[in-house]
C-alpha cells in the first residue's frame, strides 16, 4: 500500500518501532517490524528526529533545532527517506491528541 507522501507541514514522530544508536557520525536507526536499518548522518539530523513529537510541523521542529535556511532542502530530503522507510511516521496534531486526552 505504501506511506502517504511525506508532508513537512504535517508532524511527525519517529516510529515506535524504531531504535536509535548514537554514532560519531549521527546515528543508526533499526526498524524492529521490517528490519530496515538506515544511517542519519549528522548529529543535528538526529536531534530533528527526536524532537519531531514536540512539535506540530516538520518545518516547526527543524526551526527548534535551528536548521539553517539553506540546509533545510537537505533535511527535509532526508526527512522524507526516513518516511519512505517508516523510521518516522505521521502522527495527530498535538491540539487534537489534547482534546482526546481524559
């Protein structure tokens, strides 16, 4: 079926089912369900990944992690390999994931 085309004004999240191992390079990223392993190649790249959940866009996280202009087609380049594997996936905005909260 494939992943929906990937969005970078939606959020994102890194998927559960994805490990990170820190690499002098980045990091390592394992997919346990398919068993896909890819490489993230900037330390700066891993900290977009992590903080994908915190924030409501793609493009909002990369500001956080101040993403220079310029290098902002190279990440969202990588971004957008990263949702072809699922290493990360769509997720609800936060406003909605708070309004089903109990």
């Amino acid at each position: 079926m494939g992943s929906p085309a990937f969005q970078p004004n939606l959020p994102y999240r890194q998927n559960p089912q994805v490990a990170l191992r820190p690499e002098p390079f980045g990091a390592l990223a394992y997919h346990f369900g398919t068993r896909r392993l890819s490489f993230l190649k900037s330390r700066r790249l891993v900290e977009v990944v992590e903080q994908l959940a915190d924030h409501g866009s793609v493009d909002e996280a990369l500001g956080a992690c101040q993403v220079a202009d310029r290098q902002r087609p190279s990440y969202l380049r990588a971004l957008a390999s990263l949702a072809q594997a699922e290493m990360i996936v769509r997720r609800q905005p936060l406003s909605e994931r708070d309004e089903e909260s109990p």
